[in-house]
C-alpha cells in the first residue's frame, strides 16, 4: 500500500458525510506505520469506540469505508474466524462490523455487515506464517503469507463492491 496523508484518507471514504470524515480520529500511531507491508489500513476510532475504518487500494487509489462495531460481544468460550483475513481466533476478538452503502441507498439505511477482527488488525495477521506451513522452507513460507494476503485483498474487493452498489 501506498503511503497516505490525513487529507487522503479524509477523502477516501466513500459512505461518509465530509463532516464525519473530518471528525475521524486516525490511528495512534498513524506516523509510525509500515506502508510497505499494510494490505489494509484498519483502526478503531479512539474517539467513539464503536466506529471503525478499513483502507485499502483499489485500481491504484485509496477507499475507505466507515464501519459501526456492534454494541455486543460473542462469547470468549467459542471460536470465529474473521470473513475478511480469515484468522480463527476467540469469538469474543471477532466483531460484527456494518458498513453503510453509498448513494440513495446508504441514506435510506440500508448497509452491509460481516465478521471481522474485533480490532481490525486483518493486515497483521495475514503477514504470520500459518501453522500448516511452518515445517516449510523459508520460499514456501513467503508463498503462503503471499496467498492469505492475497485472499484478503480480494475478500475486501468484494465488501466494498458491496458497499459501493447501488
């Protein structure tokens, strides 16, 4: 991903007024991070703790999408994978996140909802070796942590396309 300013990703989110895009606050440690190695630029909001943001590249420009956490958690005694990174961790660390539509729609209500890391910390977890191909060498390690970022850009692809249909 390529590096961004406050301004860009202000203006990268497509199913938000320009006064809730200029309220946002940006990650704490927005002027530390790794462009290099983020698919996805994904933050709680540290302000109002049940919104949140997902960042991304698409066709070489940044979109973003303004999320709603819901207001409940699963329980810790189960397990969840997010629909986004696919980690399988304790449901109570995956979260319901909706997203409003764009356009006619989004104003109307209507949004779209899927399970994702409670923390949306997706970009993270993509980068780890998975169990299944820890016993590999070093090459086939990087091929695997390539597939699962892989299958979260597209898995993101296809929310957004969600959210941005009208």
């Amino acid at each position: 991903m390529h590096a961004l300013t406050e301004a860009a990703i202000r203006r990268s989110l497509v199913n938000c007024s320009r006064s809730e895009a200029a309220a946002l606050a940006l990650p704490r440690d927005f002027a530390e991070l790794d462009w290099a190695s983020l698919d996805v630029l994904g933050w709680r909001d540290p302000k109002a703790e049940l919104r949140g943001y997902l960042v991304h590249e698409q066709d070489g420009e940044p979109i973003g999408i303004a999320l709603r956490a819901a207001d409940t958690k699963m329980s810790s005694r189960r397990s969840a994978m997010c629909l986004l990174c696919h980690s399988v961790q304790s449901a109570d660390a995956i979260s319901l996140f909706t997203a409003r539509r764009v356009g006619e729609a989004g104003r109307n209500g209507n949004t779209v909802g899927t399970y994702v890391c409670a923390d949306l910390d997706c970009a993270s977890r993509v980068r780890v070796v998975p169990p299944s191909a820890q016993h590999l060498d070093d090459e086939l390690q990087a091929l695997a942590v390539e597939e699962q970022a892989a299958g979260l850009r597209q898995r993101l692809r296809a929310f957004t396309a969600d959210v941005t249909r009208r």
